[in-house]
C-alpha cells in the first residue's frame, strides 16, 4: 500500500493548511475578544495568511505540483473529495436554536454579544443586581450536582459570573469557538451567525478522511466519511453550532500530522530538512487548541502526547537524538495552549474549569468507587495493562520462523499464531449486545434506563458499521493473511493506537444527564470516539471492496441496508425543527418598551422556561434582561432592585408564566400574553431519540412603582 503517494500528500497539506488557517482565525478573535479590541477582519486575513502559507510551503517541498495529480491513486482522491463534498452538502443550511435551552443556544448568544459589545467582558447593565445572579449555591440547594459557592454563578442563564456583585458576565464555555461564530455575528448578523459551524463541520470530514488515508489506506477514506455523513449524529449536529466538530477537526488533523515518523538519510540527516520539526509542533498546537475549544478532548490530547513521546524514544543509535527533538517539538507547540488554558482558566472561563474540574473529581470518585475503592480500580488498571503488552508482544508464533510483520503491505510466509480476538469475532456481536442489554434493560416497565456512551456509539453508527468496526480490528490482529492491512506492531505506531486508548475513556464515562436526548449525549463522541469507530468500520468495508467478486456484492447490500436504516432514523430528527418557532416569540417580546428597559423572567431553576428566552432576546436585540437567581429569592432585594431601575426612568417589565411576586412598593399592570408552539429533542433516555411538541407560553406584566 503506497504511504507516500504523490495525491495523498497534495490532499494532506491542503485539508492540514486549511484547518490551521481556520484554527488561526479563532484563536486570533479570541485573543483580540479577551483583550476587548474584537476584529473579524484582522482574524480573518491572519487565518488567511496561514492557509496560504501552508500550501505554499507544501508546494515548495514537493507535496504539491503542477500536474494532475488527483489521479495519480486510481481516483481514491477525487472520490473522497466527491464524498465529502456531498456531506457537506447534508451540512447546510446552518440552524441555531435560539434559546439557551442546549448548549447551541448558549454558544450563539455569547457570539452575538461578543459581536455586539466587541469583548468577552461583557455589560450586564441595569440586570446586574446581585438578585438576578443564579449563584452556584442556589444550583446545589435546588439539587444539581455543583460546588456549593456563593460567589459564583450565571446571568441570564448561558453568562457566567465569575464574581457575584461585578455587574459583568462573560461567555459561559471557552471562548474559542464563541469567538468564531463572532466574526460571523458581526459579518453577516447575528441571525447567520451559525453559518459559521459549516466550515468547520467540512473541515471535521476532510480530517476524517485524511487520518483514514494515513492509517489505513486511500480506498477507506471515502468509506469511513461516507459512515460519517450518513450518521444521526451529523445529521444533527452539523449545521448547529456546537464545539465538538470544530474539537473534532483539530484533534483529527494533528493526529494526521503525527501518523508519519521523519525519514533518516545514512548522514544522520532528516531527509525532509528542518520542515519535519514544524509538523510536530504544529500538530502540538491544533491538539492544545482542540483542548482549549473544548475540554471533552483532553483525553485524546494526553494519550497523542504519551503516545507520541514513547514512539520518539524508542529508536537507538544515530536516530534517537534527532527522534528526541520531534518529542520536543510537540511539547513545544503544546506550550501555548498550556499558558492560555492558564489565563482563561483564572479568568473569563473560570466558572466553567470550575465546574466541569469539580465534574471530573466526583466522577472519578463514583467510579473508583463502584469498582470496589482503589484497591479494585488498580488492580483493574495492571491487568488492562499487562493484556495490552501480551496483545502487543505475544501476536505471532515464535516457531513460525517469520520476521516481526509490523510492516504494513507485506506478506510473509509461515503461520500466524490463531488469534483470540479473531476465534471469539463471531460470538462478539451476542456478546456486545447482551452486555449492553444487561446495562440498560428497562428498570420498570415504563422507565427505561439511560443508554451507555458504547449503545448510543453503536446506534450512531449502526449494528452491521459496529460490526465491521469490530471486524477491522480483528484482522488487523490477524493481519498475516490480510497484507493491505497493518499489523497491530505497527498500529501501536499509528495514530490509532491513542485515539483507542481515549475512545475507552469516552465511552466508560458516565453520561452528564440521564435526562436529556441520548442524541445529545451522544456530541460527545464527535471529538475521536465516532471518527475511530468510522475508520475501522471503513477499514472492513475497504477491505471487502478489495476482495472483489461476491464480497463487492454484499457490501453493496450491506451499504443500501445501513443507508436505508439510517435514513429513516435521521428523517425526524431535523436540526432545523429544533425551536424552530422560539424566534418569533422573542420577536414579539422585544416589541415590549424601549431599548433602554429591563425585562425580567423568573428563575430558570423552578418549572418555567422562560428564563431560558433572556439570552436571546439580550443577544439578538440588545435588550437589558435579567434573570431572577434563586427559586426563592429575597422578596426585598428584589423589590430593592425593580425600584432602582424603575427611579432611572426605565420601564419594567415581567415575563414568565405566572405573575410576578407580590413585591413592596411595586405594583403590576397586565401588558399582553405571547404564545408559541415548537417542537424540541424529547428529553427521556430512549433511543432511537424523537422530537415532541413543545409549547412556550408567557405572560407579560408591567412593574411600576406604587404610587405614594
């Protein structure tokens, strides 16, 4: 199998300079956000300059030519260019749900205010009362899983506070991909802001089928981009803007820049000159970043490193000093990342490390725990570490008489040790499905149990993909009678080795709600556990293909089956169904006062959902709004706060289900009533995921001061 093809290399430097083009806009916006001096120009044209600047250096090293080189591998390229194209095609028209009700909400209201305000310090103005703070500690007494901390909290739902009383609020997630969708809120508006999702959606699937090409082979990476697209997960999370994808794509695209080991001349030189310290410390910064636009791939990023630095101080004599400088070299690209992890972390983004680390901590209690206190969880570490060696160490006969097969392409002779994996490959499906069933059967006979990471894996990708994912693994185990295929020497070489390492982490994690759609749980996997899963599954189908004769038969059936399966799983599930009618409704909440008036909801942590509209209507219009924190706040401090407001001759209005409280010198005149009927995910754990009618309906009252 050519590794070194000419139109691999083209495709390669093309989809890598685009990805760090894109990852260079991004990270320029947020740095210019954070020190308040916002320019999508500036972002723009340095993300520009970078993509330029890659393909130029690539053209200057010979990845690149003049010539026709797309069919220079028998239209391996041109077909992953076609698949992708039409995945992309699935990826459009971008849709946002306006109201901070997911996480899509909440990243589309932070990118129009940070738009609109030209920073990630954001003005509350007249909403900033204490009152209107929902404090960390009002999240736990009303019984959600947080640290018990007064002086930190939210405004108007999706803004963290990092300092109760400051009057400033800052975007709740980090502020990479909100920055982002920035500079297409103050391009194109912030109605289209979440256009700007598609790029990066695209450039998840170029990834895709890169790492794909450089793991296995050319003929994969349309298959395993092909399983993508065709996914429930893509379908829905490709044209909203969630930060998985854009994680995803710069986690796969330094993987592919770590699939190759630099080439050694006889004079001790690396044959690809200087260049070859660039790549590791480029992929070193698309995987930092990928952790700083989302903390999910903190995983996959310390296992690529570990991995990384084990495969460079394995080589002995003249190689291991320049093999020792590529091990730096990532550490050096890491750099960056770790400082600014720093600052976001002490700063804007300190709610949310504060958050999600105290998330970590207690799950990882919960799970040591469960398998029976330290003793038992390392215990279960040694001898998980100890049948990794003996899988890597013991795959052949020593008697056979063969060399090391670690050498992807070539057939050796003698015979290969049975493998185990492969003996017990035809009971694995009864065995898979029975766990799963034994883990998520049914705990009465109305309430089903919350799916694992591992069943939503497999529903994302079908039972037959899962099947030949299992399958690719299986063979390349057994990959003596499957030359194309490599070895599991080599695959300890290969990227692959530490996307599985952080793929077990994923889908052993304990879901974060039990509550939502698994379909939304299942974003998670976008980052490295649903590009693993597709890669092998292409791998299978790949090698299937190759085979010719009645195995092309049945992958086409096969294919038609899964397509078909899949198409009718995804038909309901449309992203642009999702609070689709939501808008209107802050359309005609904002017709309510002036400008400079204060709207204020009540709590989002009692049964109304009102409070999750504040949001939206600050971020799209520019209205005050203001969010009573506790369920049960202090009756004078609010009535303190509504007085304080009304004095600077600004009106004020409630907005909720119910009339407002009976307030101390505050009197409430009934303005209007707003009503919408949308359609959202269903929130119960059954899989597959549906959508269900869902009614937001609101009464608006004017608050004045009493008079005297």
């Amino acid at each position: 199998m050519p590794r070194d093809s000419h139109s691999e290399s083209w495709l390669d430097a093309v989809a890598i300079s685009v990805i760090a083009g894109l990852a260079a806009a991004m990270w320029s916006a947020t740095i210019s956000a954070n020190i308040g001096r916002f320019s999508p120009v500036a972002s723009i044209v340095i993300g520009g300059a970078v993509c330029i600047g890659g393909i130029y250096a690539a053209r200057r090293r010979g990845a690149l030519s003049r010539g026709p080189v797309i069919a220079k591998d028998g239209g391996g390229t041109a077909t992953l260019l076609i698949v992708v194209a039409l995945v992309a095609v699935r990826a459009w028209p971008p849709a946002v749900a306006w109201p901070a009700f997911l996480d899509g909400g909440w990243y589309a209201a932070a990118a129009a205010l940070v738009s609109r305000q030209g920073g990630l310090n954001l003005d509350a103005g007249p909403g900033s009362a204490e009152v209107f703070v929902m404090r960390l500690a009002d999240q736990r007494r009303a019984g959600i899983g947080v640290p018990l901390d007064e002086s930190q909290g939210f405004h108007a739902v999706a803004f963290a506070v990092s300092e109760v009383g400051s009057g400033a609020a800052s975007p709740y997630h980090p502020p990479f991909f909100t920055s982002w969708l920035a500079i297409f809120a103050a391009l194109l508006g912030p109605n289209l802001l979440g256009t700007g999702a598609w790029p990066w959606a695209v450039a998840w699937a170029m990834g895709l089928g890169v790492l794909a090409r450089r793991t296995l082979s050319s003929d994969a990476a349309p298959w395993a981009v092909a399983i993508a697209g065709i996914s429930p997960l893509w379908r829905f999370f490709a044209p909203q803007p969630y930060a998985e994808l854009t994680a995803g794509a710069l986690v796969l695209a330094g993987l592919a820049l770590l699939a190759r080991r630099p080439t050694w001349s006889a004079s001790n030189s690396p044959t690809l000159g200087p260049i070859w310290t660039i790549r590791p410390i480029l992929a070193g910064i698309l995987l930092g970043l990928a952790a700083l636009t989302k903390l999910d791939t903190l995983p996959i990023v310390v296992a690529a490193t570990a991995w990384w630095l084990w495969t460079c101080n394995r080589s002995d004599g003249d190689r291991s000093a320049r093999d020792h400088r590529a091990a730096i070299a990532l550490i050096v690209g890491l750099l960056p990342a770790v400082v600014h992890a720093g600052l976001i972390a002490s700063g804007p983004s300190a709610v949310y490390y504060s958050l999600n680390l105290w998330g970590v901590r207690s799950a990882a209690l919960s799970i040591v725990e469960r398998l029976g206190g330290w003793a038992g969880s390392i215990a279960i570490i040694v001898m998980a570490v100890a049948l990794l060696i003996l899988i890597v160490v013991k795959r052949t006969d020593p008697s056979s008489g063969r060399d090391d097969p670690a050498v992807a392409g070539v057939a050796r002779p003698g015979r290969a040790r049975p493998s185990l994996a492969l003996s017990l490959l035809a009971f694995a499906p009864a065995l898979i499905f029975v766990a799963l069933w034994l883990r998520d059967r049914p705990t009465s006979e109305t309430v089903a149990a919350a799916p694992s990471m591992a069943t939503i894996l497999v529903w994302a990708i079908t039972p037959l993909c899962a099947w030949a994912a299992l399958a690719t693994w299986a063979l390349i185990i057994r990959s003596s009678e499957f030359p194309r295929l490599p070895s599991l020497g080599a695959m300890s070489k290969s990227p692959l080795a530490p996307a599985a390492v952080a793929t077990a982490v994923v889908l052993l994690a304990p879901l974060v709600t039990r509550t939502l759609s698994p379909l939304y749980v299942g974003r998670r996997l976008l980052p490295i556990a649903f590009p693993l899963a597709c890669i092998l599954a292409a791998g299978g189908a790949a090698h299937a293909w190759r085979r010719g004769g009645v195995w092309r038969v049945g992958l086409v059936i096969a294919a038609i089956i899964v397509f078909a399966v899949q198409s009718m799983t995804t038909q309901a599930l449309s992203p642009s169904r999702d609070l689709s009618g939501a808008r209107l409704l802050i359309d005609r909440l904002v017709e309510y006062g002036s400008d400079d008036d204060l709207l204020i909801f009540p709590s989002s942590l009692t049964d109304e959902d009102a409070g999750r509209l504040a949001s939206a209507v600050w971020a799209l219009d520019g209205r005050s709004v203001a969010v009573v924190g506790a369920p049960e706040p202090n009756l004078e401090a609010l009535a303190a706060a509504v007085l304080e407001v009304l004095e600077t001759d600004r009106r004020v209005y409630w907005i909720g289900a119910a009339p407002p409280p009976v307030l101390e010198g505050v009197a409430v005149q009934p303005a209007g009533e707003e009503s919408v009927i949308t359609e959202v995910l269903a929130p119960d754990p059954a899989l597959p995921p549906r959508m269900v009618r869902y009614e937001l309906s609101v009464t608006i009252h004017e608050l004045q001061q009493e008079a005297p």
